[in-house]
C-alpha cells in the first residue's frame, strides 16, 4: 500500500477500525446510551492500533435515536473524528462512492450517513470480477445484500430506507436482533433475549463471561443464554427445561436464515443472471455460510478464510482503508 491508512466504522452498537496493515479490532460501545463519551471511546480505539497517515471514517451510528434527525447525527459523529484525529487528515465516505473533506461531508450528512456497505462492495468486487455475485454481510445488528456484476456493486438501493425497500438491508443480526421479532407467536414480547442468546444455546458463538452487551445485562454464558430465553417463555431458568429453550433458539435461527435468504433471493432475482460468486462477511459469516447452502453454482468466498476473521467482521473499515490508500496512491 503506498500509504499506511486506518479505516474507522462507527456504528451504533460496535466501533471497528482496521489498518492497511491487516490489523483489525472491534469495540462494542452503545452509542445511543452516551454519545458524549464517543470521543474516549474512539480515543481509546485508536490507541490500539499502528501509526497512520491518513484517517478514512465512515458511519451507521447517526441513526441511533440519542439524535433527533440523522443529519444531528452525523454532525455529532464528524466531531468526535475531529477532537481525536489529531494532525492526521481525514477522508469522509460517502455513498456516492467519495472520499471527502471533513467540512464537505458535514455540508452533505445524507450522502454521508450509512454508506459503509458500499466501500466493502467494492473491495469485494475483485473477488468476483466477472458476471453476477452477490455480497452478504452478516453482522451483529444487520444483514448487508449487494447486487454485483462484473466486479461492481450496482445496488438498487443507496439510503437504509431504500436499501430496506428492495431487500439489500435486512434488519436482522448475529447478537442484537430481539428473539421476540423473528418469534411472534408462544413468546412474550418483551426484550428478554436477543439472538445472542441463540446462537450461545446453538453453540455458534463461544462463551464470554466478561461479556455483558446482553439483554438481561448478565454473561454472555450458556446457563445466562437459557435464562433469557425462558423468559421469553414465560418460565426462568429454573423452571423451564434445557430442550425448550434450545428449541426456541432452533425457532429463532431458522426463522432469521429464512428471512435472509429471502433476501437474497430478492437481490440474486434482479441480477442479469444466476450468481456466480457469493462473498461472505461478518462477525455472522457461520450463519451466512447456512444462508447459501443450497447455491450450487456459485463459488462460496469467504473473508475470513481470505483476510482472517478479525478483518472479515471489520470488513467495511478494512475495505475503506484499502480503497483510501489505492486512491492516495493515484493522487501522488
């Protein structure tokens, strides 16, 4: 790379930075419960990893409703970059496909909000450089379905409300989707349990007791995971036996595999032609592999097993760093 570059993917629930060099982390911050602290946070981040040249930042989290409008959001993101960046420069990407200034992405928050997907799909594209493909990025809160051709993202939609509209934004992820929105009948509707919880009791996810982005607040354990999900059956984790709460977890994961592959059926339909190549992403890329099952025709690319796992669930700022280093590059 002919510049040492750090990616940075603010989000609402996550903050993932990635550098040219490889290196990737990710911070879970919930960002809706305390936007003045964002700036430690980003601080601290930043201070894990190599020294930069350039700051390339791109966001989710001006949706979260801590903001009245997204344009307040975005506002309020682009400050805490600037009270930590220091004297690096920063490039700001938007979903028309640009690095801008700072000041230009401020004069324009619309194009500015929520156009992280974009710079992975084109990174991603020169994993499929000819015919129909499709991206599908599996993360905690939300599952991303780029339409590609010939190496290009040409997505229908490029707003979360357009994106949601034609099914390239499915509102669904690995840790924070309630498990009462995917199971409606049976269950309370309460926020007793997410699908953390699943995939815990599934075994898809390994324990972390230090982990406590739960719904109850309490480890992100088995036993924790079987207590969450009794409440959703009215009973606890006493009362209620082990094979009912796996078998709303099984429910549950089957319920939100089809809502995705529904999906990505309705990207894969507009495509010119079946795809040839499926890329995988995301700290949900296990769930994504069960998603294609089934795509006989189409080459399974995996990130993980490409960049390494922590890169493939920081995809979108490793492919951001990547692009802003090439383009750095071309400007001399």
């Amino acid at each position: 790379m002919p510049r040492s570059v750090l990616g940075l993917d603010i989000g609402g629930a996550n903050l993932k930075a990635a550098h040219t060099d490889g290196g990737a982390r990710l911070l879970p911050f919930e960002l809706w419960k305390a936007p003045a602290r964002l700036p430690a946070a980003l601080r601290a981040l930043l201070e894990q990893m190599p020294a930069l040249d350039l700051l390339a930042v791109t966001m989710t989290g001006e949706l979260c409703d801590c903001f009245e409008t997204k344009r307040q959001g975005v506002e309020a993101i682009l400050d805490a970059v600037t009270a930590v960046a220091g004297q690096a420069p920063v490039r700001v990407w938007r979903t028309d496909g640009r690095l801008v200034g700072i000041e230009e992405a401020r004069r324009t928050p619309l194009l500015t909000a929520a156009a992280n997907w974009l710079a992975l799909a084109i990174y991603a594209g020169r994993f499929a450089p000819e015919g129909p493909a499709l991206l599908l990025d599996l993360g905690s809160t939300t599952t991303d379905i780029v339409p590609l051709l010939d190496g290009r993202p040409v997505p229908r939609g490029r707003t979360d409300a357009e994106r949601l509209r034609c099914g390239e934004l499915v509102y669904t992820g690995i840790r924070r989707t309630p498990v009462c929105a995917l199971v409606g009948d049976g269950v309370a509707a309460e926020l007793f349990a997410t699908t953390l919880d699943v995939y815990l009791a599934l075994e898809y996810l390994p324990e972390d007791p230090l982990d406590r982005g739960t719904a109850d607040g309490r480890p992100a354990t088995r036993a924790g995971a079987h207590a969450r999900l009794a409440r959703m059956l009215g009973g606890d984790g006493e009362t209620c036996p082990l094979e009912e709460t796996r078998d709303l977890a099984r429910r549950a994961a089957q319920e939100q595999i089809a809502r995705i592959r529904a999906g990505l059926k309705r990207v894969a339909d507009a495509l010119p032609g079946p795809p040839r190549t499926v890329i995988v992403s995301g700290s949900g890329e296990l769930v994504a592999r069960e998603v294609v099952q089934g795509w006989q025709a189409a080459t399974l690319v995996s990130l993980a097993e490409k960049l390494g796992p922590a890169v493939s669930q920081a995809a979108c700022a490793y492919a951001l760093a990547v692009l802003a280093a090439e383009q750095a590059g071309e400007e001399g």
